[in-house]
C-alpha cells in the first residue's frame, strides 16, 4: 500500500498537475485539501477536476469563520499592514491552511503534506515554517518547486495525462485571493514604470468609473473588533464581504507596492483589498480617540513587529503569541463608531464617537465653557524649556544656524 499525501489543492495548473507527479514521483496517493478562505470559488467543481485528475479523495474545508476571527480580526486589531501598504491578505491565510494541512494529515494517517509554491514566493516559507512547528515529523513537498518543468511544460503534462489546462492559464496574471484581499503579479506589472492596466481589478471600479454621489458608512467597533455596518449587527464573514462590494464600488481599495520580499528579492505587486483598508483606516480613527498619546506611539511599534512577524511566516511564535497578549490589552477601550465617506477612489473619516473617548471638549473649544486653564501654560513651558534653554547657553545652537 503507498502512503498518502495531503495536498494544498487551489484547482490551478500546478496543483492539478502535481497530483498526477506526486503519484509517479513518489508513489502518493493524493487526498487534497481545498480551503475556502473567502475566494469564492465553485468548490464542488474543484472537487471534481481534483478526483478527475486522479485524487483518491478531494476535501473542502470551509475556513471562512476560523480566518475571519483567529487572522484577521487579531492582525486588525494590531493595525497590521506591511510596508504601510499591504494588509496582509495572503501572508494571514498561509498559517490557517498550515494548520488544516497538518490536522488532515494527522487524520488520515499521512505522513506528507505538499503544497503549491515555487521557490522564489514567500508562500513556501510560510507554509514549511508553520507546517514543521506544528508537525516536525511530516514530510513537506514542493512539487512545482522541485519539478523544474518550465509554464509550457507543466501545461504538455497537463494534456498527456487527460488534466484539463485551466482558461485562465491564458492569462499572464498570477492570482491569490481571500476575504482580505486580492493579490496579482506577473505580466506588464513586472515593469514597475507601467501602470497596472484596468484589467487587473476586478473587485474595484476605476475611481473615474466610481459613482459621481458620496456614499456615507458607520462602521461600529467593539473592543477594536467591527461589528456593525451603518447600526446593523453583522458577524465577520458578512461585514468584510459588505464592505468589499461598497467600498469597491467606488473605486477603494488598489495598492501598488514595490514589496520586499523575504527571500530577498523586490517584487512590484498590485493588491485590491477595500475592506481590509477602510477596516484598517476606521479601527486607527477610533484608537486616536480611545487610546492615550503614549498608548498609540507604542502600538505604532507594535503594529510593525506584528506586521513583519506575519509576513515572515512567524505565525506560531512565542514572539507573536506576547504581542497579541499585549494588542488584546490594548483594544479594552477601542468601542465606538467611526463614518466614513467613500468618493472616487478615497476614502475619509468623517466622524467618530466612543463611550471611552479621551477627546473633551470643554479642553479642545475655543468658544465658550473653555475649561483649559491657559495661566497654567507659563509654568508648564518654564519647565519644559529649561533644558532646550541649558544647552544652547553653555553650547550654542550650531546644526541649525542659518548661514548667510
Ligand atoms: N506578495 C504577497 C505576499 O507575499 C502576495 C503573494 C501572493 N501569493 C501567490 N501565491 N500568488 O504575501
């Protein structure tokens, strides 16, 4: 009797062919395991071509809840995005499939897991490191990795062996979606002078395309978690799927971003993710009204580690189980509302409002009920400048003077 495999099957070119390889290379059986991650896929016909394509069995496992509350959320509360551009999409949902590889391993009783990655992403770090924390003994293939079949081979192994070629291999386009967004590179987008092409974008209008009337939206948080859409209560799934439609809808959500890899290289890739950045814009309005000065310039640093921590495949570290301990603690307060307005392409905070909000307005007016006591300021700024002061007597004040 062979053993068996478990194999990350997307429905694409390369894992469709991989099942196939797996068998002749290493005498495998297949079992793949397709995860809906929020893709939107037709999943019965992935089911199909992967038995098609000689599975002995195919599963489909819906992910969308565990995404949702154990990546997403967390890394939302953290303000997670990379490089200040990227929310992380992809990056969150490799420890997730990580996870329901091992536990599908472990429950048919195989002892390889493989995956679809070539060996230049950061996919295949981020699948292995997770894969082997969680399972040191199972055996971890790359099939598209080790193969080195060239796109017009792997698509002649494809016809040899009855795989159908999917249409979508016609296009140039390397693709990876989930709820929190939409990844493409590849093609023209290779030159990062060439703007990306309007047929890249499929989850956003062209901001000129966009409606020519505003569109207002509540987005209510509980404790940093988004909970509610214009007063509607909404579990996860719902809300970030809502807000993809209406934020896309006028033209929210596209990124280009020349991203540093972590195997070394850069790369130009193009993100659409209008959920995931109005998410991110809301949840740090409503902190900069609930969260000290200090609290915020800390998070900030936070937010990066957290941010790289992902990215890099760190997903089940220590390290990032003591910063989500210290991001928990730190959303006690983040409740309120934020409104936004969504425009051509833009979108702005408009509005916020939070039981805890640290905003006082009889500190902040200018008109009448002022409680600020201005006779306090001399003394305040005596103090505050009596260092400054120190030291540009005894040593002078030479960086900044203004030669002529
Ligand atoms: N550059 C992004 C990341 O590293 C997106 C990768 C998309 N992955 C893919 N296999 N197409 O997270």
């Amino acid at each position: 009797m062979s053993d068996k495999v478990i194999l990350a099957y997307s429905g694409g070119l390369d894992t469709s062919v991989a099942i196939k390889w797996l068998k002749e290379k290493y005498n495998l059986d297949v079992i793949t395991l397709t995860i809906d991650v929020g893709n939107e896929r037709d999943f019965s016909a992935i089911r199909e071509k992967a038995l098609k394509a000689g599975a002995l069995k195919a599963l489909v496992a819906d992910a969308k809840e565990l995404f949702v509350n154990h990546f997403i959320f967390p890394a939302l509360q953290a303000d997670a995005i990379y490089e200040e551009l990227y929310p992380l999409a992809t990056a969150l949902s490799r420890p997730l499939m990580a996870k329901l590889l091992v536990d599908a391993a472990l429950e048919a009783g195989a002892s390889v897991v493989a995956h679809g990655c070539t060996g230049k992403g950061n996919d295949q770090v981020r699948f292995e490191v997770s894969i082997s924390a969680l399972s040191p003994g199972l055996k971890i293939i790359a099939p598209a990795r080790e193969w080195g079949m060239t796109r017009e081979q792997t698509i002649n192994y494809a016809q040899r062996y009855g795989i159908p070629v999917p249409i979508t291999v016609a296009s140039p386009y390397s693709i990876d979606e989930n709820l929190w967004g939409r990844s493409i590179e590849c093609g023209v987008l290779e030159d990062p002078w060439v703007e990306s092409p309007e047929e890249v974008f499929t989850w956003t209008r062209s901001p000129s395309q966009a409606p020519d009337i505003p569109d207002y939206v509540e987005i209510g948080f509980d404790k940093g978690i988004p909970v509610a859409i214009d007063g509607q209560e909404l579990d996860g799934v719902s809300l970030i799927q809502r807000l993809n439609e209406l934020a896309g809808r006028h033209g929210v959500g596209r990124v280009d971003h020349l991203e540093n890899r972590l195997v070394g290289i850069k790369s130009r890739e193009i993100y659409e993710a209008p959920a995931a950045l109005v998410l991110l814009q809301a949840h740090r309005a409503l902190e900069a009204m609930t969260l000290a000065k200090d609290q915020l310039r800390f998070k900030q640093r936070v937010a990066q580690e957290y941010a790289d921590l992902i990215y890099n495949g760190l997903w089940f570290t220590s390290l990032h189980q003591d910063l989500t301990a210290y991001v928990k603690s730190s959303q006690r307060s983040v409740t309120g509302a934020v409104r936004l307005k969504l425009f051509k392409g833009s979108s702005n905070v408009v509005g916020r409002k939070s039981p805890n909000s640290l905003y006082s307005y009889g500190l902040a007016t200018y008109d009448k009920g002022d409680e600020f006591d201005q006779s306090a300021s001399p003394g305040f700024i005596h103090i505050w400048g009596l260092p400054v002061r120190t030291q540009a007597q005894v040593q002078g004040i030479s960086t900044l003077e203004i030669k002529k």
